[in-house]
C-alpha cells in the first residue's frame, strides 16, 4: 500500500520535472525499502541528469543490473543484503545503477562526460563496474566529491 502510494505520488514528481523515460519503479523497490518522502528531493537531481542523458544518447537506460534492490533506493536492510557501502548513497536515495543498452561501460562514461560540463561532474560519485555504471550527485548533499572507483 505505502509502495502504491510511492508510485503514485514519486510519478507525479517525475513529470514535474520532466522526466518522460522513466518510470518510480525503475528508481525503487519494495524489496529495497519505499524511499521515504523526505528524501525525494535527493534524488531528483541524479534522475535530472539521468534524463538528460537518456535523450542526449537516444538509447534505453536500464536502472539495475543484478539482484533486487539494487537498482535505486536501498533502505539499510537491503543495502547489507547486496552488500552495499555502510555509508552508501543507495541509501539517501541519490544513487543509481545504470546500463546503456547498446554501450560498454567506457562508452557510457565516455559520453557522460561529453554531454556535461566539468563542473558539473564535479558533483558527482561515479563507480564503474563490469556490467553498469554508478552515478550520484554526492556533491549536491554536502559530500565530499567529486568520487570515482571502478570495481
Ligand atoms: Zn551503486
């Protein structure tokens, strides 16, 4: 019911701000935990970029990769269930796994930096994997940034 509630209400947020590709689901799962309310705000400027993004490269952008609750929002339950950072910022709700269909990781990170500005990515955490891309605006919640890591 309160995942319903998510669903309805975080869908309206994303239209707000004109995100047209993706949908609460992609950002959140039950198995993860809800993200409460009072971190919406947190994650709207990641899922800005992911849009802009999503447009710039014209290809699909799949939030997940791997086992439930890794995809956006995790609460502490479920970060410790895939083994997350303690401090992760899956768990502020600002952090998102993503894959390119039709990109390799490089390419992906390749193009990220081409379409925004250095000081923008000054913000951000970005953690390359194998098989996706994690992308925060750490540097918006006060964070040290910017990040990076591969794994
Ligand atoms: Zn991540």
């Amino acid at each position: 019911m309160i995942y319903d509630l998510y669903e309805r209400d975080f869908g309206r947020e994303l239209q707000r701000y004109g995100v047209t590709d993706f949908v609460p689901s992609e950002f959140a799962t039950e198995t993860g935990g809800v993200p409460p309310m009072g971190l919406w705000d947190n994650a709207m400027p990641t899922i800005v970029r992911i849009q802009r993004f999503r447009s710039y490269i014209g290809k699909p952008i799949v939030i997940c990769t791997r086992a439930h609750g890794r995809r956006g929002y995790r609460d502490y339950r479920a970060n410790n269930a895939v083994g997350g950072a303690s401090g992760s910022i899956h768990m502020r709700f600002n952090a998102f796994d993503c894959t390119v269909l039709g990109l390799s990781v490089a390419e992906t990170v390749e193009a990220m930096e081409r379409l925004f500005p250095g000081r923008d990515r000054d913000l951000w955490g970005v953690g390359t994997y194998s098989t996706f891309v994690h992308w925060d605006t750490r540097g918006l919640l006060g964070e040290p940034a910017p990040a990076r890591w591969t794994a």
